[in-house]
C-alpha cells in the first residue's frame, strides 16, 4: 500500500556535537540542550499528522546511537542510519530507501527549524498532486524541507551545502531539468543566537 513518508533528520544532541556555531555564543551545553528541544517540538508535530497514510522515519546520525534514538524519539514508524559522505548523499540515500519501499511521495525535514506547524507538512504533500517538487526555505538561503513524488537522483548532486547558496542551487537545478516548484512558508533555523537592537 503506497504511503506518504516523512524523512525526519536528526542528531543525536550530544554538547560539542551539534548546533557547534550557536555553542560559540552559549555553550556546549546550552546549544546541545536548545537543539534538544527543537527536536523534540518537531517530532511532537510530526505525530499530530493524522492517518495510517503517512509514515515517520527518523534519519539518525552518528549510527551507533540507535537505541538512545528510539528511546529519546519514540514512537516512528521507523529508524534508520544515515548513509553517505555529505548531505546530498544522505539524502539521495534516504529518498531511494523510501521510494523502493512503495511511498507515494516523500519529504525530508530538518529538525532544527523554528516555528514548525503540522499544516506546514500537510501542505507540502497537497502541493505534490500538482508540482513535481516542494521546498520549504529557510531564512539562511538554505531549505528546512524538501520533497517529492519521484526519485530525482541528481536533485542533492552538486549542491554547495552548508552555504547561503542552496536554495538558490536547487531552483536552478529544477529549472533546468523542466520541474515545476512550489515554495511553503518560509521559516527559520537554529544556528546563531541573534539580538535585536533592543537588547544589546
């Protein structure tokens, strides 16, 4: 039975490990502690999606932190180790598995990404009956979600991840494939502690 899936990518929140640019301004800690956080409210929102149609599963990395995964996140429908020598081969990875296992369409979702609303995801799947690609993009030129409803290999190839330059990359490279796109609300990331003028 075809499926929607949702390709949730997380880090185990372990203090020097993860959220390292905003731990230059708070801590090891605090940054390991806030990622915590998100991450949890993200899952949290991904279990309000109603229906046996969809399906979560958790993209964990490093890989030797499976069980403490499924016992901080549980309740997926499934966990699996992240593969692959950077993102775009995660997930390249990641979107093959799904799409060999019958899902109908596919999203992955950063786990880090503020303001996160379950009508967000619902909408990325009702955009897939009409787009071949939807993108959720983030205030740092970069995206928090992405999906599809086809396996598009070459759509994480040559990407300059980690830089301002993602979106950017990726509308260029559906362009020239001929794929229709959709934008969804665009939304923030954790990665630096910002002050506004009112509090310095």
């Amino acid at each position: 039975m075809a499926y929607k899936c949702v390709l949730y990518f997380v880090k185990y929140p372990e203090p020097g490990k993860v959220k390292t640019r905003l731990a230059k301004s708070i801590g090891n800690e605090a940054a390991a502690n806030a990622y915590r956080g998100l991450a949890e409210s993200g899952f949290r929102t991904l279990q309000e999606l109603a229906g046996s149609e969809f399906k979560i599963t958790v993209m964990f990395d490093p890989p030797d932190k499976e069980s403490q995964i499924k016992e901080w996140l549980s309740g997926a429908s499934d966990y699996v180790a992240q593969q692959g020598n950077d993102l775009g081969e995660r997930l390249t990875h990641a979107f093959q598995k799904s799409f060999g296992e019958e899902a109908c369409a596919v999203i992955a979702l950063g786990s880090d990404t503020l303001g996160l609303k379950k009508e967000v995801i619902e909408k990325a799947f009702d955009t897939l009956q009409y787009y071949d690609v939807a993108i959720g993009p983030a205030k740092d030129g970069g995206y928090y979600l992405i999906g599809c409803k086809e396996i598009y290999e070459s759509l994480f190839e040559n990407i300059p991840w980690s830089t301002p330059e993602v979106l950017k990359a990726t509308l260029g490279w559906t362009r020239e494939e001929g794929l229709s796109h959709c934008l969804l609300p665009e939304l923030e990331d954790l990665d630096e502690l910002k002050i506004s003028n009112k509090e310095r």
